[in-house]
C-alpha cells in the first residue's frame, strides 16, 4: 500500500483526485513487494525477532533504499516493549547544576541508544506524578529523577526502573550523590583558613530526605568546633530559581552585613557577592565566599568563585549506566553511587599563606 503525504510533486491515488502537491511513502509491504519476500519476513529484519538469511536481507536492504523506506522506529520499538525514551526530571532547567546535568546526560544516553525527554516540575502542580504515571504506562522506558516535590511513597509503589539523583528513594531504588560531608568540610576549612570570623551559611529545606543536608550538618559542627558564630539562613522548599535568589540576599542585607564569609550554592553565591561589592565592600579583603556545586557560572564571575565541586559529568554517567543495567533485567542490589568532590581555589579566598589579618 502507497501512504501519502503532502509534498511538491504530483502523484496517483492521492484523496479527491487532487494529483497536486502530494509525494507517495512507501510502507513495509511495498518494501516485500519490490525484495519479492513476505511481509513477515521483512518485519522480523527490521525488528531482529527472527532468523532472516543474508542473501535476504541484502534484497531488503536494496529495496528499502530504492524505495527510500524508513522503518517506523516508534512500532519497532514498541514490538520490543520499549520506547526509547528516558525522562529526565528536574526542578528547573535554568538552574546552572541542573542545566549541566542535563547536558551531560543526554550525550550518555543518546551512547546508549536512548532519547531523552526533559521534565521540569518547578512551575506546575502534580507534574512530578504525571511523569511518573508515564512510566508506569510504559511512555518512557525509565525516569533518572532530581527532584524533591512528591512523598517518596509514590515511587516505592512504583517496580520501574528509577534512579534518584540525590535523593533517599527507598531501598529497591539506586541513589547517585556525592559526598556532601566532605563537600561541608572543604568549605569550612576554606573560610576558617582565610580568616574569617563571622559566617553567613544559606542552608537548603530540611523538609527533603537527601543526602546533600550531610553538607550544612558538617559546614555547622566545624564552625561551632572552632567558636565561629554563623548566621544560617534556611531556604524555602523547592525553590532555585534566580528571582527567589536576588530576594533572599535583599531579606539579608536589610538585617546584617556583619558577615566576613559566606558559603551557598552557585548562584546564590554570586548574588551575594555582587551585593556585597554593591556595598562597597571589597572581596576577598572584607567579604569570603565559597560556592557550592562548581559549575561553569562560578568560572564566568569576577573574582572568580572558589568554589566546592560536583562532578556532574559522572553523575550524568553514573545515573544513566544504573538506569540501562535496571532497564535490560539487572536486579538492584544496593549499588548507589557515592562519588567525591573537589575544592576549586579561586579569587573570593585566601590560602592560609596569604591571609594578612592581625
């Protein structure tokens, strides 16, 4: 049979006799027609379901090239009881750590012969759950998960392939995160040895079960170690956007700017240094700041950001081999994924050598 759609050539067996602006598309049964096989056969190459001998898939492939056939990669994937797409969720695209996630994740699943589909959740009510019932009726293949907005029951009813990208899931879900203890530590460390005394910390919700709370919970314990007050500013529940950051440092600077050191995440970091320079104070002689995450934003400020670094590359890496190894059968066993992080010495520190105070 000839399928037509519209084109800029005139065809026969077109609707209503109108010959004009129609190109004919072969389907599969033109493809047996002109390779002289059965349509089955055609379909077991196409769909690797059966033995199809060499001398005959050759045919095929000449037909189809003859014809300019392109198989349907939706029914074909769909015969395999798979889509060929992953959902990626995430609370906001715009965030600089979530942005890069999602880079690197695509190029890795697009290596492992999958599509992805981008899932923002930030600005619509149920969307989490909407996207998880997608992948209970078999719209996606899998879901790599970095949000924070549904009870955690929802997906433990779920028996799917999910990892959850620094999130506490359940047992029978794979959790990739790195080690945010050693993340608060670095940065404590950063701060006390450039001298400073009075600590502004911009803490994440403690409404979530995640491990990233390891972070404020050392960066705390080390400064109360070493008798530094600090001022803890606890942030709104699934808010990263860049309008509820500059809101946040406005809320701060009309309270205190008794502060001599500062530690958030990315963005955060950087609205509250150009607030700081806005003030006339200097950075690093008056004002320290350590980011959290240490993505490229944090390269593109000046000073440039010292910064506590997430390798979002293997994150991206680790989160997408977890997720194909559950969606080709293999059983989850404990196999989260605890990756390290690194301090990226900038201009809004001093190392211990270089600290003038006293």
């Amino acid at each position: 049979m000839i399928h037509c759609k519209k084109g800029n050539t005139a065809e026969k067996g077109h609707p209503a006799g109108n010959t004009r602006g129609w190109i004919a598309v072969a389907g599969i049964k033109d493809v047996a027609k002109r390779a002289n096989v059965g349509v089955g056969t055609v379909s077991r190459m196409l769909n690797n379901s059966g033995y199809v001998a060499e001398a005959t898939r050759k045919k095929i492939e000449v037909a189809m090239k003859e014809l300019n056939y392109t198989p349907n990669e939706l029914a074909r994937n769909l015969y395999h009881k798979r889509t060929g797409i992953i959902a990626v969720l995430v609370p906001n695209v715009m965030n600089p750590f979530f942005a890069e996630f999602i880079d690197y994740a695509e190029a890795e699943l697009y290596k492992a012969g999958f599509k992805m589909m981008v899932c923002n959740t930030a600005n619509a009510t149920n969307a989490e759950l909407e996207y998880l019932d997608m992948l209970n009726r078999h719209i996606v293949d899998g879901v790599i998960t970095g949000v924070h907005s549904l009870d955690v029951e929802e997906y433990q009813k779920l028996n799917k392939p999910i990892v959850a990208l620094d999130r506490y899931l359940g047992e029978h879900i794979p959790l990739v995160a790195v080690d945010h203890r050693e993340g608060g530590r670095l940065a404590a460390e950063a701060l006390i040895q450039s001298g400073c005394r009075k600590i502004l910390h911009f803490r994440g919700s403690a409404i979530v079960n995640s491990p990233y709370h390891e972070r404020h919970i050392e960066f705390e314990r080390i400064m109360e170690e070493n008798h530094i007050p600090t001022y803890t500013y606890d942030m709104e529940w699934n808010r990263l956007d860049l309008e509820y950051y500059k809101e946040v440092v406005r809320d701060v600077f009309s309270k205190t700017e008794d502060f001599d050191g500062v530690f958030a995440v990315d963005a955060l970091a950087i609205e509250c240094m150009n607030a700081t320079i806005r003030s006339h104070r200097k950075v690093p002689r008056d004002v320290k700041f350590v980011a959290y995450d240490g993505t490229f934003i944090t390269e593109l400020s000046e000073p440039r950001m010292t910064a506590v670094v997430q390798p979002v590359e293997r994150l991206a890496m680790e989160s997408v081999r977890l997720l194909v190894e559950r969606i080709n059968g293999k059983e989850f066993h404990d196999e989260s994924v605890l990756l390290g992080v690194r301090l990226r010495q900038g201009n809004t520190t001093l190392p211990q050598q270089e600290n003038t105070e006293g």
